[in-house]
C-alpha cells in the first residue's frame, strides 16, 4: 500500500513515536530530545560511555476483526489496511487480525473456540455470547493484568465504576473490556403536533388522554381530505414496544425487591392494542409489519397521527426520517411527547445503553499485558481513530468538535473503520460524542432536527420517567443450556396468545388469553425460567447494574 494512503502523515508518525507512549519505555530512557538529536547523558562522568536501553519487548497477539465487506478494495482487507497499518506501525505490539463475518460472527468465533484457534481478544457485542464464553471457562479473568499492566483502561475503569460492574461476572471477577456513552433516546414516539392544534387537542397525559387524542385523529379529518382514511397510532414493530413501555411492561419487573414475571403489565398493555384494534383506530394488518416500515410510510405520507419509531431522535435514522417527512408534508410539525402516564407509572421508551461489554479476553492467550498495552494505545489515539488526521480529514469546529473536510475522501478512507474502535469510550468526547453536534445548523431542517432532538433528550433521559425495563439485556445472567430452548419457545407461545387476543374481538377476551399465555408460558419450560432468575437476582442484586443507575453517568 502506498504510504500516502496511511493515517501516519510526517507530523503524526513524529508524535506517535514521542515519548507520549509511555508503554514504551525504552522511549523515555533513548537519550534522544524532542527533534530527534542525541544528547549526553546526565552522569556524574560524562566521559563515560553510556550503553543505550534496550528497546521495548512488542507483544504479539490476535484481535477479531468483524468482516462486512464494507472496506473499499484499493483500501485493502480487513486484516490490512491503513488502519491496521497505523496500529501495528505505531503501536507497543504486533496485531494479527482475524476476521470474522459479521453476518455470521458467532458461529465463525464459536468454531474457532472449538478448534482451539479463538483470538485473544475476542470483539462482539451479544451478551448472551459472552455469558455463554464464561460459563465453559472460556474467559481469562482481568483484574490482576489491568491493575498491572494498563493505564488509560484501568483509569476509565476508576472513573466510571458502573464500568467494571457490567464486567463483573457471578464469581465476582471482571472478564468483560467495554465501553461508556452518553444516555440517548433510541425509541421515541412522535405526534402530529400540527393536527394537535387543528382538533384544538392537548399532548395528552394519560393513557385514556392518549385513547381520545387517538380517535379524533382518525374520525376527524386531520388532513382535511374529507375522508376516513388516517390511522392514529400504529402497533407495529417499535409501535406496540412504545405501548408496552407505557405500562411499564418487560418480561421481568422489580417488585417488592423480587424481579417477578409481569403478568399484570402485559395484560393491561395488551388490553389498550385491543381496545384500540376493535375500534377501528389502527392499521388492521399491523401483524404482517414486521419490520414497521409499512407504519414509517404511512407517517412519512401524513396518514398518521403517532409514530412509534425506532428512528432515534439522536440518529441519522431519525434525520431522515424528518427529511423525508417535511418533504411530504411541509406544513407538518412532527415533535417527540414524553410517554402517557398509566396505573403503573409514567416510563420512557428504549434508550440506547450507555454502557456495554464489547470484548472479553480468551483464557489461553500468552501475552495479556500486551493485549491491554494494545487497547491502551488505541484508548490514547482515540481521536485519530476516530476522525482521522486532522488537517487531512477533520478540522475543528468552534465548538470544538471535529468537523470532516472532505466527504468522499472521509467515506474511503475513514468510514469503515469503526470495528477497530469497539473498546473506544464515546464519552470521552463529551458532547462532541451525540449525533447531534455533527448537524449543521445552517440548513433548516437540520436545525428544526436538532430541536427535535433536544426536546426528546428532555422528554426521555431523566429518572423522573425512568426506563420500562429494570434491567437491560447486557446485565442478565447466562442462561443455562438447558434452558435456552425453553426461553425461545416460551416467550413465542405467549406472545402469539397476546397477539390472537388483540386480533380475535369480543370472542377470545383478554381474561381468557391472560390464563391462557400463563399456562402456554409454563408448558413450555417458563415456569423454570421464571424460577432461575428470581433466584438470581436474589442472590447478586446488589452487584448488577440496573437501568436507574445509567442516570450517573456524567461527562
């Protein structure tokens, strides 16, 4: 490859070889000055010859890499290229990446396992696969070797404790390397706040606010076409999640100290898609939407009135989700309303977690120290990994955010390389770290975009309305082999009752399809489930990281 394609320009490959590194401790002991020249030592006889420090010993070790076929390929492969160049040029060790599909990561790593070949340190975000990791013994245990061998990871790791909490497993050892955000809305439900104000309608409140603000969304003309043809919310995909989180209702809550199964909430959020299917006041074919894009187009199209969107308000998505509605509607306004209260509470929707587990570290590997010497020199060059060289590819904005130079260039040679940057914490960056700051505020429906966001940030991130879900996937156990058929098949068969309970009107009663998802749940294995992680929160609950503690996390 031709250097001129390289992140390591003259001016950067001179810093990244000063005594900045200090894992390179041969560095500091050289002798040499700041220009390169060389200078005597300070001995007591300077006449004396002085052997020079013997160079630091480079570490040798395997990362997994996820392979998505996304690297242009004048830019080379995933196991090299610019960025991994830069890494094994620059760096204290010598990386040998291993590439891993990612439409197929975990069977490509579990093979590897098997084979005896896994990396050392393994890059994959799924919990349940980690867990998995752990409980064959997979795992090398971090404590000792971070005290020992790593500064900035082990000084993150002070400063944000819920940190190593999350890799803290049942034993009561850290085996998980992950990383630290900013809380950020991921669900968010929009309203037409322009058919608000023509039906002289109020952001409603309450659940059953919500039920008559729906209905006059549908039989009174908000479009002024003169016809019955708008929805006013729709159920499917992240629509029937949002209505879930209005009555506080994931497969587990918090009661009484005891993380029980939630019968009740299921039943009452069910109950309102009922009320609102045989009313007429939703899409009746919400079922076949899996993927909710039939309920974007509707929104997009200005044919209803609530959206519940996976479009977060702090995304590209949620962008172009605005884009395109403004386009469709240039009249509209779309805003983000704070979930209604229900006779559970008042929740927010999804957010996005602000703290996660992406790497964990194989039990064989040789050289640990060097794997955290690694991800410490990484953790140090963060901002280079992330927007690149600046002058090259990034300036900075006078906020002091990095804002990129040239698009295209940016897109070749900088876009892809996020995978190299899974155990980069995004709240190092502060604010510069929210999707928001990289908006342009000179373009107006980026700005009304912004708007949108902040108020979203407002309505959903505050402990006033806290999470729907106590805890978050990343923080539960692994589930014993013999249970995870059970989990698949339990959760679907009540789930399908739930769903033929909202679509059968008066002949199959929510009374009735409460009884029958509890015996459906039960008969296929989930009065186990529900047995072995009662049991588990009773004996570690004050060690796991529940959802009310990510309101901590500052800058």
């Amino acid at each position: 490859m031709k250097n001129s394609r390289k992140p390591n320009s003259k001016a950067l490959l001179t810093v990244s070889m000063t005594c900045a590194f200090a894992l390179l401790a041969a560095c500091s002991n050289s002798g040499e000055n700041d220009e390169g020249s060389s200078k005597p030592s300070n001995s007591a006889n300077p006449s004396a010859s002085v052997k020079p420090a013997e160079p630091a010993k480079r570490g040798n070790i395997s990362v997994s890499i996820y392979d998505r076929g996304n690297i242009p390929a004048e830019e080379g492969s995933p196991v090299k290229n610019r960025w991994t160049d830069y890494i094994n040029q620059n760096g204290p060790a010598n990386v040998t990446f291993v590439p891993v599909p990612r439409a197929e990561a975990i069977q490509k790593l579990n093979a590897l396992f098997a084979a005896g070949s896994a990396p050392d340190l393994v890059l994959e975000y799924t919990a349940s696969f980690q867990n998995q990791l752990y409980t064959q013994k997979q795992l090398m245990p971090l404590d000792d070797v971070i005290e020992k061998s790593s500064t900035e990871y082990k000084a993150l790791l002070k400063k944000y404790p819920i940190l190593k909490k999350l890799g803290t497993k049942e034993d009561g050892k850290l085996y998980g390397i992950g990383v630290v955000g900013p809380v950020t809305p991921n669900h968010v439900l929009y309203v037409r706040a322009d058919w608000l104000k023509k039906l002289n309608l109020a952001v409603p409140q309450t659940t059953e606010e919500l039920y008559q603000v729906i209905k006059a969304f549908v039989e009174r003309d908000p479009d002024s076409n003169g016809k019955k043809d708008t929805f006013g919310i729709n159920l499917s995909f992240v629509g029937g999640s949002i209505i879930n989180a209005m009555y506080g209702y994931s497969e587990w809550k918090i009661e009484n100290g005891q993380y029980k199964h939630a019968w009740n909430q299921a039943k009452a959020a069910t109950a309102f898609k009922k009320r609102l299917y045989d009313d007429g006041l939703t899409d009746k074919d919400f079922l076949t939407d899996k993927n909710g894009q039939k309920a974007q187009q509707d929104f997009i199209n200005g044919k209803l009135g609530l959206f519940g969107a996976n479009a977060g308000a702090a995304s590209a998505l949620g962008l172009q989700l605005y884009e395109s509605f403004k386009k469709n509607n240039p009249d509209g306004e779309m805003i983000p309303i704070p979930l209604p209260k229900s006779e559970f509470g008042q929740f927010s929707p999804a957010l996005g977690a602000p703290v996660s587990i992406t790497g964990v570290v194989n039990v064989k590997t040789k050289e640990p120290a060097a794997v955290f010497q690694y991800i410490d020199f990484v953790l140090r060059e963060a901002k280079t990994m992330k927007y690149g060289v600046e002058g090259t590819h990034y300036k900075k904005e006078g906020n002091g955010c990095a804002a990129p130079i040239n698009a295209e260039k940016n897109q070749k040679e900088l876009s892809w390389n996020a995978d190299y940057q899974m155990f980069i914490s995004p709240i190092i960056f502060g604010e510069c770290a929210k999707y928001i700051t990289q908006l342009n505020l000179n373009v107006p429906t980026q700005k009304e975009f912004y708007d949108i966001a902040i108020q979203a940030e407002k309505a959903y991130v505050t402990p006033d309305r806290p999470l729907y879900y106590d805890i978050d996937n990343a923080s539960l156990p692994a589930w014993p082999q013999e249970l995870l058929i059970s989990l698949e098949s339990a959760s679907k068969a009540a789930s399908d009752i739930w769903s033929r309970a909202i679509v059968s009107g008066a002949e199959y009663s929510i009374e009735k399809a409460a009884d029958n998802a509890k015996a459906a749940w039960d008969s296929a294995g989930g009065a186990k489930l529900d047995e072995f992680i009662e049991k588990w929160y009773s004996e570690n609950k004050d060690s796991v990281v529940h959802t009310k503690d990510w309101y901590s996390i500052q800058n």
